[in-house]
C-alpha cells in the first residue's frame, strides 16, 4: 500500500510533529520490522495467526512522520490467512489520517486522534500534548481481493490429497525397496 501525501502545512508553531495513524482490520496485518519510521502498534501483532484466531477489533499503527527524507508515505501490509468461505475474500483498508502534536496552542482545527480507537491504546503523548488535523490526501480507500478456500471445494480438495498422499507413500516405498534390493545385491556380490 503507498500513499503520496505532501507535509508542507506545518502550523506556525515550532514544536509540532507530523503523524499518521491507520486503523487496521482483522483481515491485515503490520510487519513492524518493516516500517523505516518511528511508530507504535497496539492489538494484535501476532505475524502468523489466521483471521479466525486475531481479535476482530483489529490493530492500530502510529507513524511518526515528522523527519521524513520524501513526502510519500509507504506502510507495507500483509493480509491474513481468511475462514474459507463461498466466495472471494475482499478486504478493505481506509486510508491513515493525519495529525500534527503541538506543545503549544495553534491556530489550527483541533482533533482528537485517539478517541474512536478500537482497540485499547496507551498513548504515548504528554497530557499537555495538543492535537491538530492535518489535511487529509485524496485516496480512497484500499481494496484488495485475498484468495481463500471455497467450502464447496473441499470434498474434492480432500479427496485429491489423500490419493498423492497415498501415491506419494507407494512411491517413496517401492524407491526404498528398490534401495534396500541393490544395496543388497551389491552387499553380496562383494562377499
């Protein structure tokens, strides 16, 4: 997922940081040891669970995008393992919003970032701390189609294991057989 956002609004004050927070469904996933910038995560963060297994309030990612080199913005995601169903899985992912966190008063529409999250988060602001919306880019939100298995499928799914499974078993005994046969023959053509 890549945004293209430009940080030239800075409110008039100097102790102001820019901020991106993105709330993540169930279905995806955050790889923290991917992200390049300062940042908080809070719900699940288990890399390997399926979506069956996570808290369905999701997760929630802070960015701290304040000593940025460029004025994109790239948070790489992953999506999740989904329950097998009828058809094709969509999940949908809204763009991150944006906040400046000011030391001091600004002239600038206040926010309070942190007030509809869906999972319980620590913030990691002083109480003193004042909230500014930053505007927001012009994207939509993402939308990715996540393959899953079709339930109607897997009668013919299971069938078609156990037979290789079973194919593969028959093989791997008759290559050992055939083994054990020559290594023998040979054992006792050197006697």
């Amino acid at each position: 997922m890549h945004f293209t956002r430009t940080f030239d609004d800075l409110p008039s004050g100097l102790d102001c940081d820019l901020f991106a927070l993105l709330e993540l469904g169930p279905d995806v996933f955050v790889d923290p040891y991917e992200l390049e910038h300062q940042h908080w995560l809070w719900g699940t963060n288990d890399l390997e669970l399926p979506v069956a297994a996570v808290d369905p309030r999701g997760s929630l990612l802070l960015l701290n995008l304040t000593r940025r080199a460029s004025s994109s913005l790239s948070i790489p995601l992953h999506a999740r393992y989904p329950l097998p169903g009828l058809e094709k899985h969509v999940v949908r992912v809204p763009p991150p919003s944006f906040f400046w966190a000011c030391d001091s008063p600004q002239a600038a529409q206040p926010c309070e970032p942190f007030k509809n999250a869906s999972v319980p988060v620590e913030v990691p602001f002083r109480p003193s701390t004042y909230f500014y919306a930053a505007p927001a880019p012009d994207v939509m939100d993402l939308r990715v189609d996540v393959p899953t298995g079709i339930i109607t499928d897997f009668a013919t799914v299971d069938l078609l294991t156990k037979l290789f499974v079973l194919l593969l078993t028959v093989y791997i005994a008759v290559a050992a057989w055939r083994t054990s046969s020559t290594l023998s023959r040979v054992k006792h053509k050197s006697d």
